[in-house]
C-alpha cells in the first residue's frame, strides 16, 4: 500500500466567530449505497459475548440491473484473542444468481495505539483518489440461497482494523429483480465459514456511527461569499446556529435504510462531501482570497479534493488550527469554488471553511 498524496501543512490563526454561515442547501447522490459498520467499535466480552456476530448489515432489494456498494468499517480487537474480520454477500433470492463485480479496497490492520488517525487518514485519501487497490473476491458469485465471500482478515488482539470496499452487486440479466444482504461480520474461530453469519447485527455500544443509506456522496451549496468580507462556512454540523437540524444532516437512523440498531453518523464517514460557494465580485478588480480548514469544534483529520489533487488533512486539534486549501485569484463578477472532502476522524464538528480576502 503506497499513499502518494501528502499531508497540508497546519497553522495557527484565530478565525473570526461572528461571521458564521450554514449550509444553504444539499442533494444526495444515490449512485453509490453506503455501508457504516463502526459500532461496535471495540470487540471484547460484553459486545461480542458469542463465538460469531454480524457487525452491520443492508438488506437490499432492488430491480435495477447493478447496485453500487461502498462499506466503511472500523473495529478493534480487545476479546484477548485472535479474529476473523470479513464481508459477505447473501443471496436471498429463490429464483436468480448475483456476481459481485469492480471490487476495490483499502484496508489497514495495525496495532492499536494514539496514531490510529493516521491509518482513517490513508483510507480516505486512497478513496477519494480513486486509487484503491484491486481485490479479487474469494467468491465472485452467490447463487441463490447461497453466500459469498468478499474477502477476511485475521484481527489479533491489540489490533484494529479499518477498511473501506467499493464493489458492484450484479443480478442475472433474465431477473427481474435482486435480493441480497450485505454483511460485516466476525468469529473468534479462526477456521469457522464467515458465509454462515446470518445473525441479526450485534447490539451497537456508545455513539460511533453504524448504519446503511441509498447514497453516499453529499453535494452542499454555500450562501455567495463576497469578496471583501470574511466568512466561515458551517460543514457538518448537527444543527444550524438557530438550533434547527442541518440542512446536510442526511446520514442520521431516521434515514438510514435500516434504523433499528443503527447509530448516527453526524461525521458523514465513508461519505464524499461535495462543496460549492459562490464567489461574487462586485469591483472592478481581480481580488485574491485565501481558503482555510479550520475545525470548529474540536478534533479533526481527513482529505481533500481541490483541483484535481488530493490532500491529505492532518489532525488539527481545536479551532486555532488551520490548513490553507487554495489562494485564488477571483476575477470581477460571479464565479464559484469547489472541493470535495472525506472525513476520517473527528472529536467535535463542525468544521469550518473559512475564507477570506
């Protein structure tokens, strides 16, 4: 696993805090389902009392010819044994097969230790790079009633184990639709046939997200920054400054797929977070502006997209911190800045865009 993109250098700024603004409007993607299987996040006697567990799981019905997947897994081994991590895909179906096709995955098992942010870090970066490694799947088909198997790992004890699958869900072209359930799943016996894990998902501990969704991508339109002021936009907030949700507040259990059991994943991980503001400027002069990161209310690290390249963004731990993103030259008139961002590790949000002139 090599990970290319570098990390934006952190500085220190005090950022305004009187001009705040929300996200104005959002859209999801529904091109890609996604799959967050964090809870729970450390696996020992009280959360993992049997031999196996399903960790999460999407029950999916569906009659297009393909489905696209995305999975975001993070889980800690603390049973004081060894175990077997691994992704299955059931066929439900009684009447047509599914192949499991276009799969890629980044997936780092470590010891378990204060630099863990690091390895949400790489996966990120990998993801929102499109620079996956590719994975042939143990099992390329399930027929029906049968299971198959993506892909396990062997989790020691003191290690984690962070992940994310993309991969394509096929059904047979002379079916009229496809039945199939998605699963993280786990044993403490390493020789035991993950395939055969059909339990209901182990119950969730604490408040890391798990959950399912028909999208995965999140496109937030900013209110205009005028050139000449200075404005810090909210992303990924729980609510707006006047208390109501947030408008990209789209990955909660009310809109998860499957709400019994899951948990809210205010962090947006696994998602692409899409951002677009309009920039207006009313002289008659180029002005250049400067863009930052800044976490507003606590912790943050992830990556992003700006230009066509790929940053790393390194832990920032409190709002004094900042990373530059872009200095742009903003020509006279209207015109807009976009990026795209993936979290991997968060104490607080929001996180803040600020920009100024």
């Amino acid at each position: 696993m090599n990970y290319y993109q570098n990390d934006l250098p952190v500085d220190f700024m005090n950022v305004p805090i009187s001009v705040f603004m929300d996200v104005e409007r959002v859209e999801s993607s529904a091109q890609r389902c996604l799959l967050v299987s964090d809870n729970p996040e450390i696996l020992n006697s009280s959360s993992l009392p049997g031999r196996d567990g399903t960790l999460w799981h999407h029950i999916m019905r569906s009659d297009e010819q393909f489905v696209l997947h995305r999975i975001f897994g993070w889980h800690r081994n603390e049973t004081g044994q060894p175990l077997q991590l691994g992704v299955t895909i059931q066929n439900i179906s009684t009447s047509s097969n599914i192949t499991i096709q276009q799969v890629q995955r980044e997936i780092l098992v470590q010891p378990i230790n204060d630099q863990m942010i690091h390895a949400g870090q790489c996966l990120v970066k990998a993801c929102l790079s499109d620079t996956m490694e590719h994975c042939i799947p143990v099992d390329k088909e399930a027929a029906c009633q049968r299971t198959a198997l993506i892909e396990s790992v062997r989790l020691e004890h003191g290690y984690f184990a962070g992940f994310i699958y993309e991969f394509t869900v096929t059904r047979d072209s002379c079916a009229d639709v496809m039945e199939y359930a998605v699963r993280t799943v786990v044993s403490r016996d390493m020789a035991a046939d993950l395939r055969l894990v059909h339990s209901d998902p182990l119950p969730s501990y604490g408040t890391h997200p798990r959950g399912c969704w028909s999208y995965s991508e999140v496109h937030a339109a900013m209110p205009a920054y005028i050139v000449g002021t200075e404005s810090v936009y909210r992303v990924c907030a729980r609510t707006k400054m006047n208390g109501a949700a947030a408008a990209d507040l789209l990955f909660t259990v009310s809109t998860s797929d499957i709400g019994e059991g899951a948990v809210d994943n205010f962090g947006q991980f696994g998602a692409i977070y899409s951002i677009d503001i309009p920039l207006h400027n009313h002289t008659e002069r180029e002005a250049a502006i400067r863009i930052y990161l800044n976490p507003r209310g606590g912790a943050y690290a992830g990556a992003i997209l700006v230009d066509g390249e790929v940053k790393g963004i390194p832990i920032m731990p409190n709002n004094t911190n900042v990373c530059l993103i872009a200095a742009i030259v903003v020509p006279p008139g209207e015109s807009s800045f976009t990026c795209k961002l993936m979290t991997a590790g968060e104490s607080n949000l929001p996180l803040g865009i600020y920009l100024v002139s």
